[in-house]
C-alpha cells in the first residue's frame, strides 16, 4: 500500500494530500471507543526497554520474554535500552548470549525465520557511576581495567557492541524490515554539545536523507522521550526537545522511549500530535507519578519528605520487579500496540490501535492526542462495582510520610475494575469532609493507587488502602470519607462515602 516515496522536504500539504487519497474509505474511530484492524498483519515486533543486565541472575528474566517473542513469530525486537545496568561490557555479553540462545545467527531457533536486532544502548549502558558496585567488582577485581572497560570509556561502544551482538556499530543506524523503517539511536553522553546526553547529535541529517512513504509509518527508537509528549509535560527524563519539533515533519513517525519506567498499564504512554509517541514501558522496576501516598517518585521531594512511598504504607505491589512490553502489529490500515505483563503472561489493558489514516489528520484530532481523549473520556469514567462500600479502622499504630509515629486510621474500598467502555481506575482521591449543621467542607485529602495497579488487568482485585493519622481527621466533629476513582486525566467517577461519623482520637 504505496503512494510512491517522498523525501523528508516534502511539504506538509504534500503529506496530508497524499493521505488523504489512503485514507478514504477509512474510518478513524472516536477516541476511547473500541478500533479494530482487519486484514493481514505485514510486521511483527516486540518491544521491550530497561532491562538492566547487573549479573546472571538478571538472565532469565530476559530470556524469557525473548522466547515470548519468539512464541508470537516476532520479525524483530525493538528498543532494549539500559541494557548493561552498569555500563560493563560483560553485563552486555551476558545480554547477547541470551539473545543469541534465543535467536541464533539473528534467526527464530524454533522455525528459522529472521529476527532482526533494533536494539541500542540507554543512560545505564554508558554509566560510569556504578563502576566501583560490588556486583563490578565481582566480575572484574582489577580496578583499573574496570574503570578502563566501561562501555562510555573510548571506542568501548562500538567494539563491545560488535563483539557481543556481531553486527556492525553505528550511533544512529536505519534498517528495513520487510520493507518497513526503523531509525534506532544510541544513547549519547559526552559528545561536543552534549554533554548530559540530551541530544542526538546528527540525527537530522540522517532524517533528511529517508524516503518517507506517507503509506507506511516510520518507526523510530531513543532512550529519553521526545519533550511534551508520552507522558506528559512533568514526565521524568525528557530530552531538550529537539526531537520533537525535528519528528513534527513527519505525521506517519511513531517514536518509541524507554528512560522513564513508566507502567503500560498508563494510558498516557501513547501520544499523539504532530507524530505519534510511544512510552516502553519497564522490564526490570516500575516507577509511579509523585503525590500518591503509596507511589516513588524523584519528582516527590517536598521539604522535610522522603522521596521513598510513606512509611505508613507499602508501596505498589510490582514497583521492583516489572515485567512488561509490547507486541506490535503492523497492518495495511493500522498499527496495533498490544501490552503485555510477562511474569503474569496476561494484558495490561486493551491494545492501542493506531489508524494509518489518522497521519493525514490535523494533530488535535488525532484519535490518541491528549485533549481529545481527556474530553471524550467523561463518558466512560472509570466506576466502582455496585454494592461498593467505604470501611474505617479504628486506630492503629503507624507514621507519617516524614517518619513521625502517630495513630492512624485505614481506609480501605475496592478497585474500580475495567469494565465494557470503561477503563480501570488510575489512581483514588480519598478525601475528609466535616458537616458543621448544613455546611460541608472538605479538608484533607490524599491520593492512592490500588495495590495491584501496576500489574495485568485481571489481578487488579485487592482492596485500596489509604491512611490517615490522627492529626488529619478533625477530633470531635461529624466526619466522613469519600473515595472517587480518578483516570489519568484527573477526571472523577461517582464516590463512594463512610457513614457520618463524630471521630475521636482516643477511640
């Protein structure tokens, strides 16, 4: 499904008037509403970032989501960034042979067929802070030949990357699987202009010299998210932004990132607006946004708080031991991203489906664009199961979130399920409300993810707990507790309530 090639200074009327002739008879389907793409799937890949290689131990884990592509027929494996957690060389070999167990000769052990390598290298991989872990040292006792080794150090890069995986190095290479392009860049630390490694140097000259088919989209891969997109503007570990506005030139680029550990279960992690971004989300450890009591976050460091979730609760379940990924389906009309929690085998939520003719549209309109989804998703709020009810503890021992111990009381409700046209909960306000006569006011107010929020769709079943000390809930006055399950947009489903209660605090 060609319209001929265009090179990438091709106008932008060009572009959207060679898609528009694609596109009709197409239909983009309503934002939040059920897609589906039918024909031949022309393009299998997995997708999978931060795995974070530290010794044999982290093997396995790898390995198997390797044979799970594998078992899905997958014509390439996309991302892998943060490979070598350490940035050592032999944590990368540990890596490749894994690959090569899997996929020898850059081939499916089980039927023969190519898989090609898009992998590359992620922050973790051109570390030079963990050098002196005793996990390093462990493997290479000599100091100075491990300092010498690491993989920023010199040509290391290059000459690791081509003995481990057997294929040559380039900082940013361009391949072709069957007839589809993938732009893979390596993370890159250290260059004139560059020094954080927020930058991809070259890569518009790279760019400049595709041939961009407006009938196909252009797949590429870096480590830190393009700026303003996947995730939002607060998301950790955005690059400067010129990816961004380089990428606007092309409506049918969908661009993958890893860096972030952001959960697939976030449906935040597909943007769409001038191009189309994508979150990969974690294979080794999952982080969370700031604010929630239960949640991590580098961003959650007000004064005198510890970044680490309150000491009153534990964290989400899964936040050190993620598992996740994607299987990409790419037909003639769509692209379809499936998301997949391994260690369970089981989806972390309805696949995304991307409309090829959704390139032609004006980016406000596009059918994962955030403004449109957070509008059109107040029809489909996220609601808790019937029969739903609100139990309050008596008080217990426990902390604040700055370790001060206090009494505190559990308030504990059911998970709002994902159910037909609604998506799971995101995360639960929790909030204390007085009535002094005829007048009710709200006071102190906390957020909360459910404790399988990170995991598959299925185990998302225990009870939410969110705590309170004695210091938060007015002593002597008629109080209540309203839940609301909130979606990723900040937009509420209907509460549910405690009973009035006038609370005390000796009791």
């Amino acid at each position: 499904m060609s319209i001929g090639g265009l090179d990438a200074k091709a106008s932008r009327k060009d572009f959207l008037l060679g898609m528009s002739a694609l596109g009709a008879g197409l239909v983009v389907p309503r934002a939040g509403a059920a897609a589906e793409s039918k024909g031949p799937v022309r393009l299998r890949i997995g997708v999978l970032s931060d795995i974070h290689i530290r010794t044999e131990a982290d093997v396995p884990k790898f390995e198997r989501t390797l044979r799970k592509f594998d078992e899905w027929k997958v014509d390439g494996v996309l991302g892998g960034s943060d490979i070598a957690d350490y940035g050592l060389p032999w944590q990368l070999d540990l890596a490749a042979a894994a690959w090569f167990r899997v996929f020898p000769n850059g081939r499916s052990a089980t039927d023969g067929r190519p898989v090609a390598n898009l992998l590359h290298y992620g922050d973790h991989d051109m570390a030079t802070w963990y050098v002196d872990r005793a996990e390093a040292k462990k493997f290479c006792p000599d100091d100075a030949k491990r300092k010498a080794s690491l993989l920023f150090e010199g040509d290391n890069r290059k000459t690791a990357w081509e003995r481990a995986f057997k294929e040559p190095f380039s900082q940013i290479s361009v391949k072709t699987v069957k007839g589809y392009t993938f732009v893979l860049s390596h993370f890159t630390r250290g260059e004139p202009g560059n020094s954080s490694g927020n930058d991809v140097p070259g890569l518009a000259d790279v760019m400049a010299k595709l041939r961009v088919d407006p009938g196909k989209p252009l797949f590429y891969s870096q480590h830190r998210i393009p700026r303003n997109t996947s995730g939002g503007a607060f998301i950790y570990g955005q690059d400067d932004g010129l990816t961004t506005k380089l990428f606007a030139k092309y409506p049918n680029l969908i661009a993958f990132n890893g860096h972030c550990h952001r959960t697939a279960v976030d449906e935040r992690n597909i943007w769409q607006g001038a191009f189309t971004a994508i979150q990969i989300p974690s294979h080794s450890y999952c982080g969370t946004d700031a604010g929630r009591e239960n949640g991590y976050s580098s961003f959650d460091r007000p004064p005198k708080v510890p970044a680490k979730p309150s000491k009153a609760m534990a964290q989400c379940e899964g936040m050190d031991r993620c598992s996740q990924g994607y299987l990409m389906l790419v037909r003639d009309d769509a692209v379809v991203i499936r998301r997949w929690e391994f260690d369970a085998d089981a989806t972390l939520g309805p696949d995304w489906v991307i409309p090829v003719a959704s390139f032609g549209q004006p980016p406000e309109e596009r059918p994962y664009a955030f403004a449109r989804r957070a509008r059109e998703a107040r029809g489909s709020l996220p609601a808790f199961p019937a029969g739903a009810a609100v139990e309050v503890s008596e008080f217990a021992p426990g902390r604040y979130r700055d370790g001060t111990e206090a009494p505190m009381r559990s308030v504990s409700f059911p998970p709002a399920p994902a159910a037909e046209g609604r998506l799971r909960a995101n995360d639960y306000s929790v909030m204390v409300e007085v009535r002094q006569g005829d007048c009710v006011s709200k006071r102190m107010e906390k957020h909360v993810y459910s404790p399988g929020y990170l995991g598959s769709v299925a185990s998302d079943v225990r009870p939410v707990v969110c705590r309170f000390g004695a210091d938060e809930i007015p002593d002597g006055w008629e109080s209540r507790f309203v839940v609301r399950p909130l979606d990723v947009w900040g937009n509420a489903g209907e509460p549910i309530c405690s009973e009035w209660k006038i609370w005390s605090k000796g009791a």
